[in-house]
C-alpha cells in the first residue's frame, strides 16, 4: 500500500490549560486547578493526527526559537512528521494559548498570542513548493497571514 502524502501549511500553538469552578468576570481572580501543556494549533492537530493515520506528512509552520518550539519539534519527530519546512524564529516565541475551562460545563475562554505563526510568509510557502506539488492532499486553516 502506497501511503498518501499530505502537506500541511499551518500553525502550532502551545495550549497552557486550567480548570477553574467558574469563568471569572472581568477584574476577577478564581483559584484553578489541572495545569496542564498541550501541543495545540489546528495545522499541528492536522498533521499529528494524519501522521499517526498512517500518512506521510510536511508540515509547513514558524515556530519560536524557544522551549515550546523545541518541545512540538521532538514531538513531530517522534511522530514521522517530515519538519524540513518548520522554520525556528528568534523574532517571535512560539504561539501559547491560555485557556481556562469550566468544570461544571466545560465552556471555555481562550487568549491566543500567536507568536511566530504571524511570521509565515509566502515565501516561506514558496520554498516548499515540491512538497506541494507531490501531496496528494494539501491542508490548511485560516490561524496563519492569508497572504502565505
């Protein structure tokens, strides 16, 4: 079985994630509990998650120079995904996530810094070119500059 090839042009953010009881209001400190770290950006779940279907993925992105950047890189990696294209930036850290969930209910409320995925640039897309030439599929979200 010839294994599809899947070119993934998009974003990483790491999700930094509590529980709270309740959603503050404005101006409001709540006590929380459950920190955890995720690998998170939509372009990253898609790549993951295709590479671990089987697929032979790139993966197309600007990650922070930085401990969040080196932590997703290791991760892609062990996952087979091909990072030739995963460019590292001193400019701009990595996107983060700060999301706080709702025990009860599990609603959220997300602030997003995306960081160095405002730095993908069409060029950056341009040096990818015969990765997307040979996908079989291309993906991509709108959590990246559109011009790229």
């Amino acid at each position: 079985m010839i294994l599809p090839r899947i070119t993934v042009v998009g974003s990483y953010a790491t999700g930094l994630t509590l529980k709270v009881k309740r959603l503050p209001s404005p101006g409001e400190t709540v006590l929380a509990s459950g920190y955890r770290v995720d690998y998170g950006g939509k372009g990253s779940n898609q790549a993951v998650g295709c590479a671990r279907l089987g697929a032979e993925v790139a993966f197309v992105a600007r990650i922070g120079k930085d401990d969040f950047g080196g932590m997703v890189l290791r991760l892609y990696r062990e996952e087979g995904i091909d990072v030739a294209f995963v460019q590292q930036t001193a400019e701009q850290s990595t996107g983060v996530g700060f999301i706080l969930v709702e025990a009860g209910s599990g609603n959220n409320c997300i602030a997003l810094d995306p960081g160095a995925n405002e730095l993908l640039s069409p060029a950056d897309v341009a040096r990818c070119c015969a990765a997307l030439k040979s996908a079989a599929v291309v993906l991509t979200q709108l959590e990246t500059p559109v011009a790229a």
